[in-house]
C-alpha cells in the first residue's frame, strides 16, 4: 500500500541507509523528514474516512449490538417431552423412528405384517420394557391413523394390561374413530379399574360420554360401559333425555376436574342436533357444576340456529353470548356466528348483532381461511358486496393465504350478486400467484359461468370457455352441464352436439342434469320432438331415472307451445313413476291448461293435484291460476283465487298486483282497482270497499279487513310492482270516474307518501286535483 500511494515519498529519501533496525524508529525518522511531504498522504486518508462513515458506523453499531445481546448467552437446553414424571426425550426420539418405519405400511395391511415389522423396529430402536406403553403412545400420536389392524398390533405388543395414560387415551380415540365397541368397553373398563374410588382421570370419562352418545342406542351404551351406576334402574328404559340428565347428575360427578367442561359440551353438541329445547337444561347443569359458558359453550349453541327453530332460540343464544365471563371473541366463535347468520336466513339482523359484538368485544384478527370463507358466504346471503371486498382485502393484508374453499367463497359471492367480472377478476389474480395457482378448478369458473349465463352474457361465457382450455383446466361433469345450460338459455342448440362429443371422448358420463339441460335446449329451441327422443333414450340405454325437474322440463316445453295432450301423457308417465309433483309441477300445469285455451282445466288439474300430494300451494302457483282467470275473463274468479293467496299468508309479488291491476281495466272494475292499489302498497283500506264495492267478492273484501301490511308488494328488485303500473292505475281511475268517487285525490297523497319519488304526468294530477 505504501509503495503505490507514496512512491515519491520512498524513493526520494536518500539518508536512511539499507540496513536492520527497529521498524519503530524507521517510521519515526520517516515521518519527520519532511513534515510537509506527509500532509498530502495523512489528507487523503481523512477523506476516505470521511466518505465511509456511513459504512462504520452500522459496522460497529452491528458489532455493538452482537456483543450486548449474545455475550455470555448459553445455549438453550433442548426441550424435553415429559410423560409421568421422568425425562422421556429418548422415548419420543425412539417413537418418531417407529412411526417413519411403520408409514410405509399401507392403510388395511394384515394384522400380523404390522405386528411383525413392529416388534423388529422395538428390537432396533432398543425400547426398555419400562418405556414400551409410552414409546407407543407416541407412535400412535405421530402416526396419525387409527385404522383396527394398526391398533390391534400395537395393543398386542403392549402386553396385557394398559397402564399408561396417554396409551390408553390413545387407543380409546382409535377405537372410537373406528366404531369398535367391543374394545372400547373391554378396555375403558380396565382402565377404570385401575382408579376405583378416584376421580377418573383427564380424558378418559370425556371419551366415555362421547363413545355412548355416538352409538344409536343410548341407554344400551350406558348399560355397557356401566355409566348407569348401580341406582340406576336398567330393568326399566327411560328417554334418552333422562339418561342425559343421569350422566350430568350422577357419572360427571366421579370426573376428573379438568374434563368436566368437555363432557358437558359432548352432551351439549348432542342436544343441539337432536333436542334444541333441551339445550337450557344442560346449560343449567353446568351451572351447578359452576362451569361458566365460554366461546366453545356458544359456538355449540350455535349450531342449532336454524331456519325451521322456534321464535326464541336464537334470542336465548344471544342472551347466553352476551353473558359469557370471558367476553373475548376467539375466531371458532366468530366462524360459527357467521355460518348461523347463513342457515337461519335473518342474515341482516344477525349480520348487524355480530358487527356489534365484535365492536364491543374488540374486533378479532381473522387468520383462518375458512373463518374467511365464512364471513364471506354471509355478506355474499346479505348482497353486500363491500363487505364482501372488505373481508378479502383484509385476509390479503395480513397475508393469509386462502384455501380452495375460500377462493370459491369469493367467486360464488360476486358471481351470484350479479358481478361475474368482478369473480373473473378474481380467478385472474388467483392464477398470476404461483401459491394460489393450483387452487383454480373447473368449480371456480363454474360460478362465473352460471353468471354470465344469467345476466346473458353468452359471449363472456364462451370466452371464459376458452380460456379454461388454454389453461388445461380439467372439466367435470358440472362444468358440462352448465354450457349446456347456456346453450338452452340463448338458443345456440348447434353448441350443443361438440360440447356432448368431448364429454364422450373425456369418458364424463352424463348424469341426469345432463338430459335434463339437454332436453330443455331442444324445448327452447321448439323441437320438441327431440326433447322426447331424449328422454326416451335416457330411458331406454342409461341406469338413471328421469326425476321431477326432468319431467317439469318437458312439461314446461309442452306449456311453451300449447301441446296439451302431450303434457297430460307426460303428467301420467310422471305419476306412473312414483314421482311427488311440487309447487313448480302445479305451476307449470297451469300454465299448460291457459296456453291451451283450457284456463278452466287450470284450476280442476291443480285442485286435484294438491288434494292427492297435500302440497301448499306458492305465490308462482297462485299467479299463474289468477292469469288463467283473466284469459277466461273471469273477474270473480281471479278474486276468489287472490282471496285465497291472502287467506293462507303467501305474500304476493309485482306480478300478482300487475295481472290484478291490469284486469280491472277492460273490466272497468273501480273499487277492485282501488282495493288492490291500496293492499299493494301497504296503505289501509277505507269504508268504501264496503259502500261502493258491489264488484268486490266477499271473501276479498273478508280477508282484507284486518291489517295487511305483510302482503304489500316488493317496491324493489326482480320482483318489484314497476311504477308504470300505479301511474297507469291513477290515469284509469282519473279518466273513468270523477275525482271525489274512491277518494282518489286523497288516494294520490297517500301513493306519493309511500313513494315520494313516483313523477306523475301534469294531465293526470289536473284531472285528480
């Protein structure tokens, strides 16, 4: 270094003569030879220092930090596993070798082989006799399969008698995923032997409860594992009720402390699912044991809000929620909170209760995917799409990677809420990560295809189509049968024969989805007769049998074009094959009887339908007889027909009010006019229905005394009563009769209360004013 930088420095010093002295005074006589030479040199150095600075100072900064954190730091001791009381590290190091060669073994290989191989890998791994049950507890642990010959092998080198805890726990979890009852109760009851007049210990009487309420027989499980005890009667059987209460009262006792709470939520889950009201009892059960609900407790609860429970279950839940000791939320009950919200259809209440909830009780990190997944679903039921992108966004910040049924959560909730480019989005995002690539199937792209097909866009979807062959996706049968329900709803039939010939090359065999969508493309594309050779070819060369939709298919193709005779042969063959019609049969027989210019058969074909199936009749069945009355032209009988709609609580559509409505106007029905006008929006009905409504059937005007606020017509959606219908209503009413007859000006008012943005014409408002 020297001799590059200060060459000059070097060579021009004459005086010091080449011969050995210290290199201390040969620096020294160096430096003061010429103060002047050495300026340049020392210069320099200070500017390289100063250019580095930055460079040291995370040097010594780093250097400083090592020193203070990892000085006289020990390594930390290798942390032991522990069963009983006596260091077990060589026991579990000597189980997971025993696991690793035992894996190789196939699920259902012969009892004797795994004996064999097992008893070899004992002698290798040298296993003391005193450490054999431990060793194959861990086994069992790690090998995380339970199947009976594994079990029965590793029972067999046991030795007799099980006398460790977490063996025998392990074997009883075996048995009970297996259903082996015999060596279940052979060995609960050796082990409850071993603690005679003692608490049974942790697990082992929660494995009990849970073995007893898995079997179909209660009482005889009860009896078997001697949970009755020896007050109970066996002679005399008793509801499964009281058997629950016995355990609760007398075996839950004889417990071990730290198993109470896990076998009250074994009793509980079962309640739950086969007796709701009971679920209180239980609830009061365990607070004389002093056991406090927690989140497990109401996640339990939970699964029993449905859309069949009574009036006050879901309320008591709530209650019990809001109670909890411990208000902190956990994710499992923040998962179950939104599943309810799917299954109990009152998405926006409960919807509403669980923002407030985790607002309250501070708003839970959400880690899991299908805790996700679930959030998703329920804003998906609830259309709101901005908490939909919310919750995704959200899990993408924290990067939480979804799973498949997140992912399809996602797509079905926009695609099914009218935004299938937004779902397509998605798949695209999805497909440009290498973690989350794999995770797109023909599943995903069905629900934006199912959208598309909707909304008909028929172009996106074939486009989508395309796409999915670029990318290899395998097809299912699913994904088949949705384009071909594209082909039935656009009329493109010629797509139809390509898509069936790579099913047949892809060896997919189509199920009864299949003829179905494909005899209703034929039905929509009038051919009739095809849809027909169809169906008999379903018949004739497939194992499957034609089912209620495939019937309502053809059916529905027969009411299309008025062939009345041959909806009434399909309706035959349908009741000669046992097939219940449903609420979509009556509909469409309606339908069939009014495009046949048979609106009378209407009503005696669905009269004797219902009478022979006890079917309810719904509002789609109740719109198409009304329609049959007014192609009869039957004012009367239309009434008598919504009279009846009312008088069961079906709560009619727009259309119902539209066929009504649009009746009265060639009929001149004025007060049938007001009448509905008013029902349909919510307003109530004055005292001219009974002073001037000579045109009105009594069992209209009977029904419509009472309040019915419930059957106002939706104002919005697919189903809505359109404005232009009330405004041609207001113009009828104006020109046909004078102002004061009805109340119309005071009929307007309420109209524009109900609907303040309703614009009517200035010729209209000067005939009613």
């Amino acid at each position: 270094f020297a001799l590059k930088q200060f060459p000059r420095s070097l060579y021009c010093y004459r005086t010091i003569r080449l011969q050995y002295y210290p290199f201390k005074n040969y620096l020294k006589e160096l430096l003061l030879v010429n103060d002047r030479m050495m300026i340049e040199p020392l210069h320099m150095i200070w500017e390289t220092l100063l250019a580095a600075k930055l460079e040291i100072s995370v040097f010594l900064l780093a250097a400083g930090l090592h020193l203070l954190l990892f000085s006289n730091r020990a390594p930390a001791p290798k942390a032991k596993s522990k069963l009983g009381d006596e260091d077990r590290s060589d026991v579990v190091s000597q189980a997971v070798a025993i696991a690793r060669g035992l894996k190789p073994l196939r699920t259902g290989a012969a009892k004797d082989t795994i004996r064999r191989e097992l008893r070899s890998l004992l002698r290798q791994q040298q296993v003391a006799s005193s450490e054999l049950q431990p060793t194959l507890a861990n086994v069992l642990e790690n090998m995380n399969r339970g199947d009976s010959q594994l079990l029965g092998a590793v029972r067999d080198a046991a030795g007799s008698t099980v006398t460790d805890l977490k063996f025998a726990q392990q074997l009883l979890r075996g048995y009970l995923n297996n259903k082996d009852r015999r060596e279940f109760e052979q060995l609960f009851h050796e082990v409850e032997s071993q603690y005679r007049g003692k608490k049974l210990p942790h697990g082992i009487g929660a494995l009990a409860i849970q073995f007893a309420l898995a079997g179909d027989n209660l009482e005889a499980a009860v009896a078997r594992l001697r949970l009755d005890g020896p007050g109970w009667n066996n002679g005399h059987p008793g509801s499964n009720w009281k058997l629950l209460e016995h355990l609760m009262t007398d075996f839950i006792p004889l417990i071990d402390d730290h198993s109470v709470q896990v076998c009250f939520h074994r009793i509980l889950d079962s309640v739950v699912k086969n007796d709701p009201d009971r679920c209180w009892d239980v609830l009061k059960h365990m607070e004389k044991r002093a056991v406090q609900p927690n989140n497990v407790t109401c996640s339990i609860l939970l699964k029993g809000v449905q859309k069949d429970m009574k009036d006050d279950y879901l309320k008591q839940v709530m209650n019990v929620i809001d109670s909890r000791a411990n208000k902190e939320m956990d994710e499992v009950l923040l998962g179950s909170l939104y599943e309810a919200c799917i299954r109990c259809g009152q998405v926006k209440e409960l919807l509403a209760y669980v923002q407030k909830l985790r607002e309250e009780t501070g708003m839970v990190s959400v880690k899991s995917a299908h805790t996700v997944g679930s959030i998703i679903r329920a804003y998906g039921h609830d259309q709101d799409l901005e908490g939909v992108w919310a919750t995704w966004n959200d899990m993408k910040a924290k990067n939480v990677i979804p799973s498949r049924i997140t992912l399809g959560c996602m797509v079905e909730a926009l695609a099914s809420n009218n935004d299938p480019e937004g779902a397509y989005d998605v798949i695209q995002q999805a497909l440009a990560e290498p973690q989350t690539k794999g995770l797109v199937n023909a599943v995903t792209y069905s629900s934006v295809l199912k959208s598309f097909n909707h909304l008909k866009s028929f172009h996106r979807v074939w486009d989508v189509y395309d796409e999915m062959i670029r990318e290899k996706v395998e097809f299912s049968v699913t994904t088949y049968n949705a384009l071909l329900d594209v082909c039935a709803r656009s009329g493109e039939i010629s797509r139809a024969e390509p898509l069936l010939k790579e099913m047949a090359a892809q060896g997919i065999q189509p199920n009864i989805i299949t003829y179905g969508t494909v005899i209703k493309a034929y039905c929509s594309a009038n051919r009739l007769d095809q849809a027909f050779a169809v169906f008999s070819d379903m018949q004739a060369n497939s194992d499957l049998h034609p089912d209620e939709v495939t019937y309502n298919t053809l059916l529905d193709g027969c009411a299309r074009y008025g062939s009345f005779d041959r909806g009434v042969e399909v309706l035959a063959d349908m009741k000669k094959a046992k097939v219940a019609p449903s609420n979509y049969t009556l509909s469409v027989i309606a339908k069939l009887a009014n495009r046949s210019k048979k609106p009378k058969l209407a009503f005696q074909m669905v009269e004797e339908l219902r009478q022979e199936f006890k079917i309810k009749l719904n509002m789609h069945v109740y719109n198409n007889l009304i329609q049959a009355a007014t192609c009869d032209n039957d004012i009367m009988k239309a009434q008598e027909t919504f009279a009846k709609m009312l008088s069961f609580r079906v709560r009619p559509d727009g259309r119902t009010y539209t066929l009504l409505l649009r009746f009265c106007v060639p009929r001149r029905a004025h007060a049938l006019a007001v009448v509905v006008l008013r029902t349909a929006l919510g307003l109530k009905q004055d005292e001219l229905m009974s002073s001037k409504g000579q045109d009105l059937h009594p069992a209209l005007v009977k029904v419509l005394l009472p309040p019915m606020q419930w059957a106002m017509a939706p104002l919005r959606g697919n189903n809505a009563l359109q404005e232009e219908v009330i405004v041609d209503m207001l113009d009828f009413l104006s020109r046909q009769t004078p102002p004061g007859d009805f109340c119309i000006p005071r009929l307007t008012q309420e109209i524009q209360k109900v609907l303040p943005n309703l614009k009517l014409p200035k010729s209209i408002l000067s005939r009613i004013f």
